[in-house]
C-alpha cells in the first residue's frame, strides 16, 4: 500500500512538472487567413494569425519570402520571382507550422507611362497619364508625385486621369499597378498655383494697359482667359508670373478673374478701379543730394497742389510746384534712395525708375593724369548721380563725354582742349579737380613704306608729333626693338633687324604715348636669283628663273631692249617668263616689287625658226573649260587665222600673238595632241597632253 502510494504520488509529480514546462514553452504559431490567396510574383501578402514572436522565417514552396513590414498578429511578405504554389510555412525553433495555400499565378505585364499630357501645370490641375498596362479598376493604380500621391479620377488600360496633388514638386509621375510592377513617366513641371498677388496701376481709365501679377499663369497668352466686372480683356502678353491686359473702353469698376486653360482660377482681392489714373513718365535729375530739385514728368496730375503728395522710400517730399504734366519737389534732409511715389486723390502711382540720393558733391583724385584727346579719366569722389546725363564735365570750358557713371566714380572722354582742372556740376551744384588735367599729343602714323621687305629693309614711317629727339622714340616689332636711324616731328626711318616677324610697327615718343601703324609690315625671306634656263633661244621661249624670296605678285622681268613684262610666280623659288617681242642678246633683270633690281644673267636671243612650232603647253587647270596657251611660234597675231583641234574636235581661240595661242579646253576627256593649222603659214603639233573629266 505504501509503495503504490508513492508510484501515484511520483507520477503526479512528473505530471506536473510537465504541465509547467509546457506552460515555460512560447505558444506555436497560428496562421487564421492570407490575403490574397494567389498572385504573381512580387504580390504583398498579408499572413494573418497570433503567435508570430518566435516565428524566423516564413516560405512558400521551400523558398523563403523576404519580410516588408512585422506586426504582433500581421505579416506582410512578398512573393519573389520563381516561386512555386504551395502551403504558407512559419519556422520556429521549434520547427516548421504550415498555413494555407498561396497559389502562384503568371505575373501581369509591367505597367508603361509614355508622355504626359500637359508637361506642366499648377496643384489641383488635371493631367493625362498615357501608356499601357494600366489596371481598369481605379483602386488598382497607385500614382505619385515625387512622395505625394495624386488622386485618380479615371483609369483605362493605356489612360489614367490624375489630379496634381498639393505640395508636390517637379519631377516624373510613379504609377503603381497592383501585382504588376511600376513605371515613371517623363519629367513634370509644377507651376504656381494660379493667383493674383497685385496689379499694376490698381486703377486706370478706359482703354488704359494693366498688368496683373501672380502665380500660375500660362506663358500663352491665348491660354488666360481675364474678365473685369464679367467683360472680356484682351491680353497683349503673358509670362507665369505676369499678364498684361488691355481695358476695354466700355468697362466698370468690378473685380478681376484670370481663367487659365488646363489650370486655376483666381479673383483679385480688391475691385479694380476704373477712372483716370496718374502717370508718372520720367524724372531729372536721375539722382542728388538733399536739397536737390527734381522735376517729374506725367499726366493727369491736375493743378490743385493741395491733392497732390509725393513720397521717395515712403519719406514724404516737399512739393513745391504742380500742373497737369509735372511736379516740382525738393529732396529733404535725411532722405534715401527709392521709388518717387504720386499720389493724386485717392489714386497712387509709382516712377518707373529709382533715385539716388547722394552724398554731398566731393572729388577725390582723378586718373590718370595726363592723355592725348580721347583719353578715358575715372573721376573718384562722392555725390554723382548714377545716370551719366545727369552729370556735366567739362575740361576748360569744353565739355566732356560722360562714358559710364556710378555713385562714386565718373568715367569722362577727354576733348580736344587746353589743359586745366575738370569740373563737375549736377543740378544742385559744382566741384573742380585740385590738379589740372595735362593734354598731350601723341605720335600718329598717317603712312609708311615699303610695306613689307627683307632683314635690313629701311622703313619710312610719316606722320606726326615724333618729335626730334631719336633718344625718346622706341618703335618694335612684335616686341623685337627697331633700330632708329632717324626722327624728324613728321618722318621717322627705322631698320628691320634679324629675328623679326611680320606685324604692326608701334612707335612710342617719351610721355607722350605711342601708336602703331594703320597695317602690318610683312618680314619676307632674302630674295636673290640663282638660275636661268634656257640661257639662249627665239621670242616666245619660256624662261625659268630661279632663286628665292619672290613675291606673290608684282614681280617683272626686263630683257634687253624691251619694257619689262609681268612674270608668273609657279612658287617662291621659280619665275617664269616668256621672251618678249624685240628682245635682243643682253642681260636679264628681275624687278620686284618697291624698285629692287636683281640681275638673272644674259640672254642670247637667236633667229625665230622657220614654220610654225609648239614647243610647250602651259595649262592653268586640265578640265574642260579650263585656259591654255600653247607656246611656240609661226603662229597668226590675228587669232581667226589660226585653227586648233585636240583629237579632231575644234578648239576656241581666245587670244593670239606670234609666240602663243590661248585656248579654252573643249568637254573631250582623253589622251591626245593639239594640232594647229595657221592660214597662208604651217602646220604644228603638241606634245601628248590628257584632258581630265570633271570630278
């Protein structure tokens, strides 16, 4: 009896030590429902249930999901690529509890945004979202801008209407359709919403032209639609921010409403008054110090001082004059710079522009100090107005020209005038420089020559004030100084030196300044002749001289007996020249350009050979159409008398002399001769010559 006892009291024992490990034991995880219960891949889904605390891990198939978001009784997961239908399984430490089936079905097309339509507009305007895959359902298409969501109004597979949400900014829309993935769309503009912060005049007559200011307007001006008092107006120009309004001559006091195409509307704050409005048009002086008296000019202003104020920066002013056209008002002491502002009855308006109150009128120091006319002076001080017409300087009497003008600083153009002081005067008063400003009269270079040469080349340069002293003048080229040979006040003689390169001589005469020379001076190479061949021959032979330094142009050659001729440069070291009619045996000399003379050697003419010939063929291009002369002789001055054919086919004659014939190139492409054929004289043939085809 004793030991069944105790049996029955170890196993009670042993039973409730397990019920209190059972208790110590966390609760296994329950699964109550999923939502949904089949998808695509990449479809979030909600596990729903108790018991979540312990669960590592959740699979589907015997893949596991990758967790988005862990609530005490919800989990959402997401359905990854490639996975396979199956039971939802929560592992624990305790192992593996399986849930409901999740069927996995084919993924939906990814969603495709295009264009949007329009590419701008303000919050709470409506745009089209264009593409396809898009959900039917409404619900089923989320649609953002940057991190705001907008609201969708209607949705087709390739449309979504969406209203711009407030606060968004500029950016592309993201369009989330549900178990299908997201697209953006190109870049949308956020413009201001559609407002009307002020007008400008905020009254005017009939007829009279307004802008509006604010936000939210189209930059087309056929897209603003505004109305004052219900009447249609016309808009002359449109930007976002302003729109300028034409009133109708017919038209009441009454508020103003701006209609915008595809965007807002807005209603001014206060009716525009319609009736006649001051005008201010302009004001002079631009600026001064106090006490100065200014003018200003307009209309409607009426005669009866008593209705009229005027304030500058809010300050008032003291008015001392008025017509219908123009205030008189004295700057008081104290005042600051701002916007003059009219008031007439109860209707204000403000100067287009600013004034400047300035310091009292003071000069500084003035620079430089000294200058030919034209020379530019900067005028340091205080008190100038900012408009240079408001400021008169004068140079012993003669006035200046005003370049530029600042608060502080004067910029003035030096007249052609004695030396002295400059003076400054505004409309209040005048102030002198300490100092006398000193005119010079710098060098000036009318001409020189020759106008280019070798090293060693004397230049000629005329013009005037270079003075008479070769020590004060220095003139360089390209910084490369020039030997002064000599300086008179209108002529100057310098020497090109080694190492020189072609450019503009500048001469500089002490204090006085400098100047450079109207053009270059080109640096050639030394310039000799080496060769002539042939050394003998009859009138017409083509001579090439050869050497170096020959000029582009204007090179002759002179033969024994016969004015010089003008030579054809091939290049800068080979001239070429044909003996002229009455040539005799003698020396040849190459003229270059400026009067040099270089000797080539001697020339033996001999007797012009019987017949006729063509010795040479000079081309000036090988293409039909192109000129040639045969050279030769036995041919006819008159040029009908000499008959040229190339390969059988005619040849026009330009020009004939007894030595050559000029001819233009007939259209037969090939290889052949020119045959020529002078009447009551011979016959002649070329050598081979090719015709080429036009590329």
């Amino acid at each position: 009896m004793v030991r069944w006892t105790t049996i029955t009291a170890l196993a009670l024992v042993a039973g409730l030590a397990g019920e209190a490990e059972a208790r110590r034991l966390p609760p296994r995880p329950l699964v109550e429902r999923i939502e949904p219960t089949n998808g695509p891949p990449g479809t979030q889904v909600q596990i729903i249930g108790r018991g979540f605390g312990r669960v590592r891990g959740v699979l589907l198939g015997g893949e596991p999901l990758r967790v988005l978001r862990r609530l005490p009784n919800r989990w959402t997961v997401v359905v990854p690529a490639g996975a396979a239908s199956g039971p939802i399984v929560l592992r624990t430490a305790r192992g593996d509890f399986q849930g409901p089936y999740f069927r996995v079905t084919a993924a939906r097309p990814a969603p495709q945004l295009t264009s949007v339509e329009p590419p701008a507009g303000p919050p709470g305007s409506e745009v089209v979202l264009r593409g396809a895959n898009f959900a039917p359902r409404l619900s089923d298409n989320l649609v953002f801008l940057g991190d705001r969501p907008a609201v969708v109004r209607a949705a087709t597979p390739t449309t979504l209407r969406v209203v711009v949400p407030v606060g968004a900014r500029s950016g592309p829309f993201t369009v989330r359709v549900v178990r299908a993935g997201e697209a953006l769309s190109p870049p949308f503009e956020v413009t201001a919403a559609t407002a009307i912060t002020r007008v400008d005049p905020p009254a005017a007559p009939a007829g009279a032209v307004v802008t509006i200011h604010g936000t939210g307007f189209s930059a087309r001006a056929r897209d603003n639609r505004v109305y004052l008092n219900n009447r249609r107006l016309r808009v002359l120009r449109a930007t976002p921010t302003e729109l300028t309004v034409r009133l109708p001559r017919r038209v009441a006091t009454g508020p103003l409403l701006v209609d915008v195409r595809g965007g807002g509307r807005a209603t001014s704050a206060r009716p525009f008054e319609v009736q006649q409005l001051p005008r201010v048009r302009d004001f002079a002086p631009a600026g001064g110090p106090a006490g100065t008296v200014v003018a200003i000019h307009g209309s409607n202003f009426g005669a009866d001082a008593s209705a009229v104020g005027v304030t500058l920066d809010g300050q008032p002013v003291s008015v001392r004059r008025v017509v219908p056209d123009e205030i008189e008002v004295e700057i008081p002491p104290g005042a600051h710079s701002g916007f003059f502002e009219v008031r007439v009855h109860r209707l204000s308006v403000r100067a287009p522009r600013r004034f400047a109150v300035t310091a009292p009128l003071l000069i500084e120091g003035f620079e430089p100090r000294s200058g030919a006319p034209g020379t530019i002076v900067s005028i340091r001080g205080q008190g100038f107005s900012p408009r240079p017409a408001d400021s008169a300087v004068s140079l012993s009497s003669v006035p200046c020209e005003v370049v530029s003008s600042t608060p502080r600083e004067l910029r003035v153009r030096i007249p052609a005038a004695p030396s002295g002081p400059l003076v400054v005067r505004t409309p209040s008063t005048s102030v002198q420089t300490r100092q006398p400003f000193v005119v010079t009269n710098p060098p000036f270079i009318a001409a020189f020559e020759p106008r280019s040469g070798p090293v060693g080349t004397v230049v000629t340069i005329r013009g005037t004030n270079f003075g008479d002293r070769p020590g004060l003048v220095r003139a360089e080229l390209h910084g490369v100084p020039l030997p002064v040979q000599s300086v008179s006040d209108r002529q100057l003689q310098v020497v090109i030196p080694r190492g020189a390169r072609s450019g503009r001589i500048s001469v500089t005469v002490g204090m006085r300044g400098g100047t450079v020379t109207p053009e270059d001076f080109v640096v050639e190479a030394h310039r000799q002749v080496t060769s002539m061949t042939p050394v003998r021959g009859f009138v017409g032979t083509t001579v090439t001289i050869r050497g170096q330094g020959f000029p582009r142009a204007g090179t002759l050659v002179q033969f024994n007996g016969t004015a010089p001729v003008r030579a054809e440069r091939v290049s800068p070291v080979e001239l070429r020249v044909l003996v002229p009619a009455g040539a005799r045996t003698g020396p040849v000399t190459v003229l270059l350009p400026g009067g040099r003379a270089m000797p080539a050697g001697s020339f033996e003419v001999t007797p012009t050979p019987a017949g006729t010939a063509i010795a040479q063929v000079h081309p000036q291009c090988a293409y039909p159409g192109c000129r040639v002369t045969l050279v030769g002789h036995g041919f006819s001055p008159n040029r009908r008398f000499n008959r040229v054919r190339f390969n059988g086919r005619p040849v026009p004659v330009m020009a004939a002399t007894p030595t050559s014939l000029t001819i233009t190139l007939p259209n037969a492409p090939g290889n052949g001769r020119f045959e020529v054929r002078v009447r009551r004289g011979g016959n002649a043939q070329s050598p081979p010559f090719m015709i080429l085809p036009r590329p």
